[in-house]
C-alpha cells in the first residue's frame, strides 16, 4: 500500500505540516513535550466491491511540535486506493475527507487496518480503522442440461438456476434461436429466486433437426446468457409398403407378399391385417404384429374360390397411427382360349378348306380335345384332335347338300373329355371345368354348273375390249369372244384365272379365283338398271341442325343444315340410319336413329323422321374409349359404321354397312373416343364396326375394321405391316411384274398388286383360296393372245409405281352372322 499511502497520507501529512509551521517563538526554554494525535471520523467502513467511502482525519500537533507526519496504514488488501479532498485547519488541527476506493476485482473480507503517524522527535499516533468489503451484486445463469430434444407435437423440460450474489431482484428470461414451429415458455418468467423451468414446444410442422439456442437472462446486475442445443426428432410414425401392388393366384395355389414398415423413432408393434378378401380365400401374415422392419403375407387359395380380380386392403394397426396399403387379387381358373385363322372360309359345296386353331393355355398344360357343335352339311377333321400342343389344322368340309349362305360353325374344345357336345362336363365340377369355343364363318357357295359360265354384258355401259380365261392354275391362257355381248368360258376346274380389258384408264384386270366366285358374278353382270331418289326429310328441325342420313350403304355428304337429305340408293329393303347434332365438334351430344326396313324399290321414296333431341325416335350416341395398339407413329383417321340386314335388288339377307358419322381424321394418340349407336336401338341381327386407316404422308399403310354388336371400350389392334417387298420383271410382250412374297397368316383373304404408268393400269388379284404364307404371282403376258392391242399394256422397260395389297379376317358380307371379328389390310409400295 505504499502508493495508496504516500498518495493519501503524505500528501495529508504535508497539508497538516504546514498548517503547524508559523508556530514557536525560537526561545531556549524548552516547554512541553512534543507531541502528535490522530483521530478518525468513523473506525470501521463497509464498501461493496467496486464502491467508495468516505472517511474524516484529524491530525492534532501539540507540546510545539512542526515538524512534518508520516502517516503509515498497515493490513490494507491489494485493489484499495483512496483520493483526498481538500483539508481545513482549525488551531492545531487538520481536517481532510478520504474517499476510500475499492476496486471490483478486491476480495471480499473484514480487514483490520493501522493507521500510523511518525514525525521527529516525537512518539508515534495510531488510530484502528476495521475496513469491511462485500462482494458486488450478480448472479450467474446455469442450466440443468447443455441439450434437449423434443420430437415434433412433443415437448420438453430445462430448469434454468440463478446463482445469486447480493442480489435479489428479478432476472427477465428469455431464448434466442428458436426454429420455425418451436414456442418456448419460462415459469416464472422473471424470477426473483433461484430457478424457472424452461419448456420448449415442437410443432407438429417443426422441421426435424438440431438448432443451437441462448437462454439469455436481462437484469439490473447485468445480462447473462448459456448455449442450449435443442433436437427436434421427427415423431414416431412408419409407413407400409408391399413387394407388389398385384398378385395372381391359381386356384388352389397361394403367394406370398412382403410387406416392409419403414419406421421413423417408433419401435413398437405393428398389428397387420388384410380386408376385402373373398370367400375361399385366407391370409396369413409371419409375423401378425411385427416390431422389426418386415412381414410375410401367405395368401391361400381355395379351390373353390370363384376367379375374378378383388381389391383387398393390408392394413396396419399401432399406437403412431394406422397405415393401409392396395393390393389387387386376381383368381386365375385353369383355362384355354381358342383363336381361328382365318375365322371365316368360304367353301364351295362338295369341297373343303382349312383354318388353324391355336390354344392359348392360362395355367393349364394337359390335352384339348377338339370337337364342333352340330351344323347341318358341315364337318369337322382336326388333327390331331386330341392335343397337349397350342395348334391343330382343322378341315371343314361342306357336304353336297349343304345350305349356301353363312354358318356360324361353333369350334369347342375341354380338358380331355373326348364325350360328344355338349355334354363336357362328365365327371368335372363345373367350376373346374377347362373349356373353350371360337366360332368359324362358313360361307357356302353353290356349286358352279357343271358346264361353262356365262358372263352377259348386255346391260353394262362399261363393256370389256377384252377377255380372256386360265381353266386351272397352270392352262394356258385362252381369249373369249363374245357373241351379243354374252361371254361363254368353258371352265372345268375349281380355280380359274380371269382377265379382262376395260376401256375406262384401259384398266388390265387380272383375277385368280375359285370357279364358284365367277359364277356368282353372273350371269347378268351389270343387272338391269337398280336405283332411285331417297328423301329423308326431318320433321320440324331445329334452326341449328346438322343432318345426315345414309341407306344401303349410301351418304350424303356434306350435312344438310334443313333437315332434308336426298340422295341416290340401290332399290331393296333396309334400314335408313339418321344423325344429329346442333355442333360438329361435340360429337358426344349428338344423337342417332335407325327407322328399320324401309323399301326404296319404288320411284322418290320419301322418309319422314321425327325431330331429334326429344327422345322420340333418336337417342344420344354411346360413348367408349377405345385404345389403338401396334401403331408405328402413324396417324389415322377413324369412320364408325353399323351393319344391317336388307335386300338389294333380288338378293336378300344381305349384310350392308352405312357410315353414319362423319370420319375423324388426323389423330396421333394411342387413346381416342368414339362413339356409336346405343344398344336400345340395335336388333340381334345388326353389328357396328369402326375402321382405323393408318397412313404415312397421306398414303394408307395400315387398316383394321373391328366388328361387334355393343359399343363399349376395347383395344382395336393394327395388322402385320408388310414385309419389305421388291418385285421383279419378267420378259414379256408388256411389262410383267412378279410378287413373291411372305404373306402374314392374318391376311388369308386376298392379294392384289396394280401397277400402272399414264392411262394404262394393271391390277392383278388372287382370292378364294390364299391361306397366308409365301406368294408367288406373276402377272400374265396375254400379248400372245389373238386380239391383243399393244396399246393395251405397258411397253418392256416402263418404269411405273405399284402397290401391293393383302387383306385378311372377316369379309364385310359375313360381318352380320358373325357378329364380331376383324378384318385387315395392309399396304405396300414401290417403283419398278
């Protein structure tokens, strides 16, 4: 304390010094005894850390004493420092005021202190001073954990402690930091004692994650603050998921399923359980309430179960919440399913043909046996027929004696039950019963005369410059001269060829055909003259209607906007086909008709519909959505058209198509609506078909007309395209062109190829017995022929564009009796 000291007391001892040295009058008496006194205002002084206070001291000089004081304090602590103010004098005493200091960082204590003055000459003065320091005001803030975590809808607990030191006034608390979605809470919020519980709140939004928080505490000591890290956990839940979305089962067989629980902070079980199964039909899960991450669902099959497709629901049950997840079952039944290609032959009477029968097999792998129900004057040959393949050939023959016309042949097949139809079920239950049917079209003709065929011209404008006859598939080729415009061609065998010169383009037809199919084309080839004038006329139509009608296979186009359509039609009996509707581009608000067997073999026939949009006669067109497969990036056009049974000229029982709709073109999706003639207006005996033209730059490439008697949604298949095709010339007297080709199965119709270059066009064309495979045509040279122009043919070495053509399925005439099916065509081009 020597600083503090000579600052303080010194400069005291000085002050008293001088005030005590105009004393004395130099004589040699020597008087009283020199002495000091010193004297304290207060003995004992309490001083907070970092405080003052003042204290009074007298120094007191007697006996003549001037001399100048040393004052000395004994005991002070390190921190102590003290300032003077200014002294007064009063006789022989002193007074000053010492502020004594003490610095903050002094320790806190009770420190006894000597005061000493000393001067020459006389005895030294002591005063006792007792200096107490007390500690500052404060307190510190602590918490009860460094971390918390809280999982999201939670919450958790810290309990904040005030360590207090001279201070008892409140702490305001508070937290910095809090993520989105946490809420913090103290109680008491601003304690005056010595703790407060800290709550924090998660949300159930909170985002999970860990956030570095400051539980700060605000008071008149001063401001405190602790680190808090707070978790927040995402909350218990878990989700399920299964191996597969669908299952199908054989019945009396079964599956298993893996269901997976993904958890998030939730250990406990599980409760699995499957609804919606059907009868016959268990489940079984290993383990039923797991508390690890999988489960084994058995689904067991009975063989009774009834096949179809059930949506079933694997459900999960817990505490975090219950969880469920689809799952499709599909029962599958042991079966076949037979397809004919082609589906509908013709055969002439007293002849055969054949088809293919392919099985298609669904879970079963034993024998078919073949067989067909009764049609009188059809057989049946199928080898084998007894069969664990997926094909056998089938001989349909046509007994002399049989009908001319369509039958509708019904091919079965079961398991190995070889018992004569229809009695398939010996000794099966029927619901496990494995069996199949597909119906052939039989189209017999009658048998051609024995003699030659006679083909009269006499009625036609277009009379043939030409003619000539191939008898068999390798005679030669033999020109027919007529006589009156009557050909005679002197045919014995069942497959001919046919040529003839129009003089339209100087057309080159070639045919190869049965003989049956020459015949039917006569013998008056043009018939008599057969049309008249059809109106149909709507009765009191709406200012806003687009009308169109069609008959015998006959349309006007474009709509008539008065309600009357007035075209020319073949005479005979049929049905006239009406559509409506007030906006072309809402084809689904549009409505049709059909006013059944009107007869056209009068003169201006007129038809009076009643007014649409009434529900009179019309009715809104069917709507289905119908899914195009095997397109190749083509687009297409698509034209609806119904099917009725009528009569033209002498021939009944005709099946005639009529476009009713208007064609939608341009379409480039897979996926399309179409629209078609409700079911409450069609009669057992009518079928609609849409045909899909496919086509590349404009040029059709591809064609399928689907058959059937309701408008529903189904998915409409294109054909085969074509095999790359290059044709070769053959030497002739005229361009020859020859075809070989590997035909696909489906087109077992007919093929044609034309080629053709200015006004000449040769078309050449084989039906009535292609089966599909390799081709191998050649268009014939009848240069050689007597007769022959050479303006009539192409010169060797033309270079000219061709098209090839093949056609398959079933022919538009058979469509009615057959009721479904499909017929195709596709196209393919080239120069030569």
């Amino acid at each position: 304390m020597r600083r503090i000291r000579s600052f303080v007391f010194t400069a005291l001892a000085v002050a008293m010094s001088g005030a005590c040295s105009s004393g004395g009058d130099g004589g040699t008496d020597p008087g009283p005894t020199p002495s000091i006194a010193l004297a304290l205002g207060a003995t004992a002084a309490t001083i907070v850390q970092g405080g003052s206070a003042p204290v009074t001291a007298t120094l007191t000089r007697s006996g003549g004493f001037a001399g100048t004081v040393s004052l000395d304090v004994e005991g002070e602590p390190a921190g102590v420092t003290a300032s003077v103010g200014a002294p007064s004098t009063s006789g022989g005493s002193t007074t000053a005021t010492v502020t004594i200091l003490v610095g903050a960082a002094t320790a806190p204590g009770v420190y006894p202190l000597t005061v000493r003055g000393t001067g020459s000459g006389v005895a030294a003065a002591t005063a006792s001073f007792t200096l107490t320091i007390t500690a500052a005001p404060s307190y510190t803030l602590a918490l009860s954990v460094p971390a918390a975590s809280i999982v999201q809808g939670g919450n958790g607990q810290v309990t904040v402690t005030l360590l207090r030191t001279s201070f008892p006034d409140a702490v305001t608390l508070a937290v910095t930091g809090l993520p989105a979605g946490v809420s913090a809470a103290f109680a008491p919020a601003a304690p005056t004692g010595s703790t407060s519980t800290l709550t924090l709140i998660a949300g159930a939004a909170a985002a999970p994650g860990t956030y570095p928080l400051q539980v700060t505490g605000t008071a008149g000591a001063g401001n405190q603050s602790q680190p808090l890290s707070l978790t927040v956990a995402a909350a218990p839940s878990y989700t399920m998921a299964l191996s597969t979305a669908a299952v199908s089962i054989l019945q009396g067989g079964n599956t298993a399923v893996t269901v997976t629980l993904a958890r998030t902070n939730f250990p406990d079980a599980v409760a699995l359980a499957v609804t919606g199964l059907p009868a016959g039909v268990t489940a079984a899960f290993a383990p039923p309430a797991p508390t690890g991450a999988t489960s084994t669902l058995t689904l067991t099959v009975d063989a009774s179960a009834v096949a179809g497709t059930y949506p079933l629901q694997v459900t999960g049950t817990a505490t975090a919440g219950n969880q469920s997840q689809p799952l499709s079952l599909t029962i599958l039944a042991p079966g076949i399913s037979f397809t004919l290609a082609p589906a509908a032959v013709t055969i002439v009477q007293g002849s055969s043909t054949t088809t293919t029968l392919t099985i298609t097999r669904n879970n079963y792998t034993g024998p078919v046996a073949i067989n067909m129900l009764p049609e009188p004057g059809i057989t049946l040959t199928a080898i084998p027929q007894l069969t664990n393949g997926n094909t056998s050939t089938l001989t349909i023959t046509a007994a002399g004696s049989a009908t001319p016309g369509v039958h509708n042949v019904t091919i079965i097949g079961n398991d190995g039950s070889v018992t004569a139809p229809p009695a398939l079920r010996v000794g099966k239950a029927p619901a496990r019963i494995i069996e199949a049917n597909a119906t052939l079209a039989v189209t017999v003709t009658a048998l051609p005369p024995a003699g030659p065929i006679v083909l009269d011209y006499s009625a036609c404008q277009d009379k043939p410059l030409f003619m000539a006859y191939q008898d068999g598939t390798s005679g030669p080729w033999v020109r027919v001269v007529p006589v009156n415009d009557v050909y005679t061609l002197n045919v014995t065998q069942q497959r001919v060829g046919w040529a003839t010169v129009q003089s339209f383009l100087t057309r080159n037809l070639i045919q190869f055909l049965s003989k049956a199919e020459l015949a039917a084309m006569g013998p008056a080839v043009c018939g008599t003259g057969s049309q008249t004038t059809l109106n149909v006329q709507v009765a009191n139509p709406p200012v806003d209607l687009f009308f169109k009608a069609s008959y015998n296979g006959a349309a006007p186009f474009p709509f008539s906007i008065n309600g009357l359509a007035s075209f020319t039609v073949s005479r005979g009996v049929n049905d006239v086909i009406g559509y409506f509707t007030r906006d072309l581009n809402a084809r689904a608000d549009a409505e049709v008709a059909i006013r059944r067997g009107v007869d056209t073999r009068g003169s201006d026939v007129v038809v009076n519909m009643a007014p649409p949009f009434q529900l009179s006669e019309s009715r809104r067109v069917a709507a289905a959505q119908m899914t195009l497969q095997n397109r190749n990036g083509e687009s297409y056009t698509i034209t609806p058209r119904v099917g009725t049974i009528g009569s033209v000229g002498s021939s009944s029982n005709v099946c005639i198509f009529s476009s009713w709709e208007f064609v939608s073109g341009g379409v480039n999706t897979d996926m399309f609506s179409a629209y078609g003639i409700p079911d409450e207006l069609l009669v057992p005996t009518d079928v609609q078909s849409l045909r899909i033209d496919a086509s590349v730059g404009g040029q059709l490439t591809r064609q399928v007309t689907e058959y059937f008697r309701s408008h529903t949604s189904r998915a409409i298949q294109l054909p085969s395209a074509l095999p790359s095709i290059v044709p070769s010339v053959v030497a002739g007297g005229t361009k020859l062109l020859r075809f070989q080709v590997a035909v696909p199965a489906e087109f077992d119709e007919k093929v044609s190829f034309a080629y053709g270059f200015n006004r000449v066009l040769v078309t050449v064309s084989m039906s009535g017995y292609v089966t599909g495979g390799m081709l191998d045509v050649t268009a014939p040279d009848l240069s050689t022929l007597p007769g022959w122009s050479p303006v009539w043919g192409l010169a060797p070495g033309t270079v000219s564009e061709w098209q090839f053509t093949a056609q398959g399925g079933v022919p538009e005439a058979n469509a009615c009796q057959v009721g479904n099916g499909r017929h195709v065509v596709a196209v393919a081009r080239g120069t030569a």
